[in-house]
C-alpha cells in the first residue's frame, strides 16, 4: 500500500469549512463599521466628459465622501495603471495609452468608473450616485475587431494597440510556394465573461502607524503591493495586502483593477474602513474578458502529408485600454505552444491588436494557450478532411517523435519529454473510437447527425519559476506551512499541507495551511499559468532538506554520534543501535525545550530549471437535431500526461472545471454589444453560462511521462481543461456536418447558430 500522500486521491480539506458557511471571503470580513463604497460607472461607451459635478450628491444622508479623477490628481495620486507592452514588427513599442483609475477627460467604454461615492449604507451611495451631474458629449464608438474606425487613443493612430510578429516570413513563403499542398481557415474564437462565482470586491483600512492593509480576492498578494505603493508614492513596507477565500479567479482576478486604487484614499480621508463588492451586472460590465481575436491559418504539406510550415495572422481585442497582462496574451504567450505537438521547424506568426470602446480583454484560463492550441487544431482538423485522410492519423504523422525528447521548438521552448503517440493510443480506446461509426449510425436513423472531435493540446506552464516555502514549528505543537501561491478554489490548502506531510510524516491534521498576507509571507508568485504545484512543491522539498539537514545535525549532538549517522526516512530519525526515533514534531519539541529557536522556523527559496509541459487528447462526441439545431456533447473522454500526480482527485476535478469552461465558451457563452458600445448580454438573461444539463460526464485518465523539469516529475494541471476542450467541441460539429457539405463552423454553437448554418447548406443545395 502507497503511504499517504502519494497519489492519493484525498478529499478536499477545506470543503467543509465551504459547504459550512465558514468560507472567510472579503464581503464577509471587512471590518465592523466599514463604510460602503459604490461606483458610478459610464453609461455610454465613448464620450467627452463636458462636465462632473458631484455637490448635490454630496449632500444626501449618510454620505461621506464622493471622489474623482480630479480629487485623487490633487492628493498627489498617480492615477496611471501599468500594462504590459510587447514590440512591434518594426522595433517600437506597442502604444501604452493612459489608462486612469477613474476617467479623465473622457469615457472609453460602458461601465468605465468615473466616481466613487462612500457613505452609511450601499442604498445611500446608490441614491447619491444619481444626483452626480455627469454630462458627455458623445462620441462615435469603435468595436469591431479591426483596425480604423473613430480615435480611442491618440497614441494609438488607427486604434492598433500593437502589430506584432514572430518566425521567418520569407522562409515560410519559400515553405508555402514549394508545397504540394496547402490549407487555408479563418477561426473565430468569440469573447467571454468569466462570471466567477464570487465577484471581485475588497476594503481598505489605514493603522495608526500609517499603514495601508487592503484586502481583496485576488490571485495573489505581491502585484498588487508594488503596484498600490507606487500610486501612492508609499515604501512598500509600509502597504500590507491580503487575500482571503477566494471564490474562482481563472486569471480574470490575477491583475490590478482601478476600484483597488480609490478605496485606499477613501479610507485615508475618512479614518474608517471603506468596503466595496462588485455585483453581477457591474462585474460584467467591468471585469476583464477573455478570447476575442480572429484569425486565419494556413498549413502546407509534402507530398506524404508532413507539414513543412505553418502561418497565423491573428487581429485580438484590447479593450479601450490595456490591461495589465494583455498585450502578451496573444501575442508572447500564443508563442509559447504555437506548433504544439508537432515536428516543425518552419513558421510564421503576425498579430495585431486593436483598441475598441469595450471592456478590456487579458487573461482567462489558459491565457494564450488555448487560443493557440485552438486555431492549430481546428486547421490541421480541416486540412484532413479536406485532404482525404483520417484527423487521427494525420495528427501521428506529425507528432515530435517520442525519441527526439528534448526537444526545442521553433519558437525556442524545450520540451522535455512526452509521447503523444501512446497517449492518442489510450485515448481511442477510452473514448471506444473503434465503435463510432455504429454510433454515428444510430443518430442518423433518428434523423441526427452525430460528430467524433480530437484536440491534441500541449500547455507550457508560465509565471515565476521560483516559489517560497516557509515551516514553523508551534508552541502547541503543531506545524504551519506558508506559502507564495495562492488558492482560487483549487484545493491547495490540502495539496501543500498533503506533500509535506509526505514528506516529513508530520499528521496533515497537525498542519496549518497560510497564503496571501504580504505582512506574513515576503515573497511568492500566486496563481496563475498552471505554476503553483510544481513551483510550490519544488520549494517545500528545498525547505524539507534544510529542516532534515538541520535537525540531523541538531539531534546528533543529543544522541552524541557524527550527523552522518542520522537518517531520516520521511517519518522518523534514526540513529543505528539508538531506540531513540523522534519524529519531526518530537524532534522540534527537544529544539524548543533545548532553547533552539533556530531550529522553529525555515524558509526556503527554489527555482525550477525548466518549465513542464502537460498535455493530452481530449475526444468529443456530439449530436445535431437537424430540425432544431440543438446540439448536444453526449460523450467526452480525456487521457492526459500530466506525470506524476499527488492527488489524482483533484487533478481530475481541475480537468473537469477547465472542460466545463471549454465547453461553455464552445457551445453557450458569447458577448454582444451593439454597434454603440452597449453590452446586450449583460445579464444572465442574455449570456448563456452553461449548465449543468449542457455537461456530459467526462472520463478522465491519465498516461503520465514524468518531467524532468522538477524532482517531482509533476506537470501543472490547471488550464489543461479548457486548452483540450475548445477544438475538441468544434472539431466534433465539423465532423457532423460535413457530410451536409458545410466547410465553416465558429463557435458558440447555439441551437440558432447551428440551424442557420445547416440552413444555408440546404438552401444551397436547392
């Protein structure tokens, strides 16, 4: 039998504080007597702002306070948020346009914040907010995803955020021009609203000393501490920030937002807590979307159907402004998996952003990847069936030879290890590939039409590659574990404390689970990029050497032998011919009464030398009413690499949580605004989540080849999900429908989409 904590699919510790009602997220915790802070957010998309009086709305009972751009300018606040830029085709810089945390001069997009009001109760501030004298005067908005249009920046001449490129453009020409066979396909990958279960929100509070705490859901708690002491002009010691239970993030909440920026100068003024929670609407108006981008990609083949090169000209939304993370999503991180799985050494990718009167668009699960591993999918999908050979088979003809691991790929990434053809093997077996045609059959007599879809993804996992552990031994005699990432409901709190009980035996019910307080923890890196289990983990080992090191040494001088004869097997030292075998718990309680406060606290940092690499078959299969255009995923089946698992429960859970957002995005969710900036889906009336009825049950396994990136030989698991599962959705419609004659098929595959695109190929062929 395994020892406990080694692969173990151990239940969630922290569920039943959850599922209890003692979750402590940050609209339960803000300090008693916090005052309410609501925003007063545009109601048009592109506008000067003429006039912004907030006198009246000052008066009403039980307001506070009511702040703008202009009261925070005079306060000596810095009112720009910072956003990544890449580099153009030509050298420069992509635009980086002011981006204010309350609007100044002019409004952008609908629910851009352009007020702050604090007062008693959330109704008081609402109430005032509809007496501020806002006055605009319009301007045309912008909001196709292309270039032109009316001026959103002057920075930005035609609204081109960046024009960015990657590979050989000449080399790949040469590829195309030589080619015995070339493939063309446009891709839409449509925009989201991540709608987290829990909305972002936080407060801000000022200590005596001078402090500022502000407490907010984030992914992380060191970002946002640079970034708030900078605006402030602040030491950053003297900024403590926190995150607490956090209700789903999916990178939408791994960046700074301008509401975190106001609320500290509110409570400053007012010696009082402020508190702020966004609500639905708002949360859709105002938090960072995901996908929107369009692109079009090319293959080309040699006479035995080998890919000699591949081409990708993508234009992606920005948003009116950057965010934080976004011109990188689509354009370094894309990169990262630009070939996938396949042996290719010729390509050549352009993207071009572009700035629009909407809300921002940056990070959400995947961040890159599954756009990426989308558009390559989807056209080697196409190419198959446009050049007669089965998708399954053409893929193997491509895969990188499982010998030629490492492996350095055409954009420089070095895979370590992998092989796909054995994971595809397993896969078809899972998914019964063998007995489609009879299924296919089947829901042809029913008059429906019924498609098996593949998706071979790969993800590189992103973020820092270094991470801090922190154990402290407690005077009650048990142990706390810090950490530098930061949960979103992935289950760290048993992951972390679940590895270092198996590395030192010390009972995981003797362990106490700490992340997201800067105060208490100096450094990390939080969430985000699949990073945490190898980065974290890879950390505790280093700070689990430093403890075994330390102790060895320190309980040889009590037993009086060399350290060399102290061993330590993951449970207990030992000495040889000594019955005298503490644990680790033992062993601190002897440092403790020896006066050994040395031997309390350890911290480690650790970096790893290389990324890892998951990756995997996800297998869809669907089913079309032709009469209705209802579709329906009835099976799907997944088989990943994700090499070693600690807890193969949770793993699985991840990869069901990214295929229900792959899924969603595939088949129900799409935002639409109208040609004036208003968001038409702003509400769940309009924007389809998915559903528990809209999921087939998935089954999960696993063919691991462990990395050798880490000691572990684990691969991130996170995204890996959602990365699989948008081609595989949209891989299996094409197969469905192709028999009708129909070529074009872009998600989300609504009952009315699909009727109107197998209407067109009836009318068609009349």
């Amino acid at each position: 039998m395994e020892k406990f904590g080694k692969s173990q699919p151990v239940t969630r510790f922290e569920d039943v504080r959850f599922l209890t009602g003692e979750g402590r997220y940050v609209d339960d915790i803000a300090p008693e007597g916090a005052l309410h802070a609501f925003f007063l957010r545009s109601q048009v998309a592109h506008a000067e702002i003429t006039a912004l009086n907030t006198a009246e709305a000052s008066t009403v009972e039980g307001v506070h306070l009511v702040l703008t751009a202009a009261d925070l300018e005079a306060a000596g606040i810095d009112l720009s948020m910072q956003g990544t830029t890449v580099p153009n085709r030509d050298g420069s810089k992509g635009a980086a346009p002011l981006r204010p945390v309350l609007a100044k001069g002019r409004v952008r997009f609908v629910g851009e914040p352009v007020a702050m009001i604090v007062a008693d109760t959330l109704t008081q501030a609402k109430e005032a907010a509809e007496l501020i004298e806002l006055e605009l005067d319009e301007l045309e908005a912008h909001v196709a995803v292309a270039a032109g249009g009316p001026t959103i920046h002057d920075e930005a001449p035609d609204n081109v955020a960046f024009d960015f490129a990657f590979g050989d453009a000449e080399a790949t020409e040469t590829a195309f021009d030589a080619a015995t066979h070339t493939v063309k396909l446009r891709i839409d990958d449509n925009r989201v609203i991540v709608n987290s279960m829990e909305p972002r929100g936080a407060y801000a509070e000022w200590a005596d000393d001078g402090r500022v705490h502000l407490c907010f859901n984030g992914q992380g708690v060191w970002g946002m501490k640079t970034h708030l002491a900078r605006n402030y002009g602040l030491d950053p010691e003297q900024v403590r920030i926190t995150n607490p239970d956090v209700g789903g993030g999916f990178g939408m909440k791994a960046m700074p937002y301008p509401e975190y920026f106001v609320l500290p100068q509110a409570a400053r003024l007012l010696g009082r807590p402020v508190r702020w929670m966004s609500e639905r609407t708002e949360a859709m108006l105002s938090d960072n979307a995901g996908r929107d981008l369009v692109s079009v990609a090319e293959l080309a083949f040699d006479e035995n159907l080998r890919i000699t090169a591949y081409r990708v000209n993508s234009v992606c939304n920005m948003g009116a402004y950057n965010s934080y993370f976004a011109q990188a999503i689509q354009t370094n991180l894309f990169l990262r998996v630009l070939m996938g799985t396949y042996d290719v050494q010729t390509a050549y990718m352009g993207a071009v952003g572009v700035f629009t009167n909407t809300t921002q668009v940056d990070a959400y699960r995947g961040a890159g990847r599954p756009e990426a591993i989308y558009v390559l999918e989807r056209v080697i999908d196409y190419a198959a069936r446009e050049l007669g050979v089965d998708p399954w088979e053409l893929r193997r003809r491509n895969f990188i030879p499982a010998d030629k691991f490492p492996y350095r790929t055409v954009t420089g990434e070095l895979y370590d290890v992998g092989d796909f053809n054995k994971v595809l093997t397993r896969v078809s077996v899972e998914c019964d590939k063998a007995g489609f045609a009879a299924r296919k059959a089947e829901s042809a007599a029913q008059g429906k039409l019924r498609g098996l879809g593949l998706c071979y993804y790969i993800e590189s996992i992103l973020g820092d590659p270094s991470e801090h552990t922190q154990v402290t031994f407690n005077d009650d005699g048990t142990a706390s574990i810090f950490v530098g990432t930061q949960s979103n409901g992935q289950g760290h709190e048993t992951v972390f404390a679940q590895f270092l009980s198996d590395q030192t035996g010390i009972p995981v019910d003797q362990i106490t689970f700490v992340q997201g307080d800067s105060d208490l923890i100096p450094e990390g890196g939080g969430t985000g990029g699949s990073r945490s289990v190898t980065t974290q983990n890879n950390a505790t080992l280093a700070t689990v050497g430093a403890m075994v090191t330390a102790y060895s040494e320190f309980l040889a001088g009590e037993m009086g032998v060399d350290p060399g004869a102290v061993e330590f097997d993951d449970e207990t030292f030992r000495v040889a011919g000594s019955n005298l075998r503490p644990t680790f718990l033992e062993a601190a309680a002897m440092a403790r009464a020896a006066g050994r406060d040395d031997l309390l606290k350890f911290r480690e940092k650790a970096t790893l030398p290389g990324r890892s690499y998951p990756n995997g078959a996800h297998v869809a299969e669907v089913e079309i009413d032709r009469q209705t255009g209802v579709l329906e995923v009835v099976k799907y089946t997944v088989t990943d690499d994700f090499g070693n698992l600690i807890n193969p429960l949770l793993a699985e859970g991840q990869v069901h949580g990214g295929v229900a957002q792959g899924i969603g995005q595939a088949v129900t969710e799409r935002v639409v605004y109208d040609d004036s900036g208003q968001l038409l889906t702003a509400t769940f009336m309009d924007y389809g989540m998915p559903r528990a009825d809209d999921m087939p049950m998935i089954a999960f396994t696993t063919e691991p080849v462990p990395s050798t990136a880490n000691a572990m030989g684990m691969k991130g698991c996170g995204e890996a999900g959602t990365v699989g599962a948008l081609a595989a959705v949209a891989n299996a419609v094409l197969d469905a429908v192709w028999e009708t004659g129909l070529r074009q098929v872009d998600m989300p595959f609504t009952p009315c989409r699909v009727w109107e695109m197998l209407s067109e190929t009836r009318i068609a062929a009349e």
